[in-house]
C-alpha cells in the first residue's frame, strides 16, 4: 500500500499486485473524495487502465487542480462511506 496523491480534495492509494488475489492481479486504487468522506476502489483491469491514464496525465505534468479533476471523474463511484481513514 502506497499513497501516491494526497491533496486537500482527494488522496490516491495504490495497492501493489498480487497474483494470487483475482481482484488485485493488476493491483489496485482507493480513491477518497476528502470533502464528501467518500471512496472507491479501482481494481483488475479498471486499474491497469488507471494506471495507464496517469501516467499520461503526469506527463504533462500537470497542476494540482488538474489531478484533481482528473480524480473528479470518479465521483459518480464513490457510494462507500470512509469511516477511518
């Protein structure tokens, strides 16, 4: 386990691979949307395909703000309330 961005609106955790657990065979990504005290997880082939959408997002090394509406796309998953965090 990772943190990879940790703004005032959102932090990223990444999850590291693991062939033996079907969900996190690509590895995996909690997304939390500080303000709202929710979150996702992106798993299998959905993080695979995270991944490659940051690493084209940071390419360009962008601002902050654009992570964060990056991030914002996700917003509509994010139905698990963070307890503890």
């Amino acid at each position: 386990m990772n943190i990879i961005y940790n703004s005032d609106q959102y932090s990223v955790v990444e999850f590291g691979a693991q062939t033996d657990h079907e969900t996190l065979r690509f590895g995996g990504y909690e997304i939390t949307d500080k303000s709202v005290r929710r979150e996702c997880f992106i798993g299998g082939i959905q993080a695979e395909t995270f991944r490659q959408d940051v690493q084209e997002l940071i390419s360009n090394e962008p601002s902050i703000e654009e992570i964060d509406e990056f991030l914002a796309k996700f917003d509509s998953y994010m139905g698990q309330s963070v307890l503890l965090h």
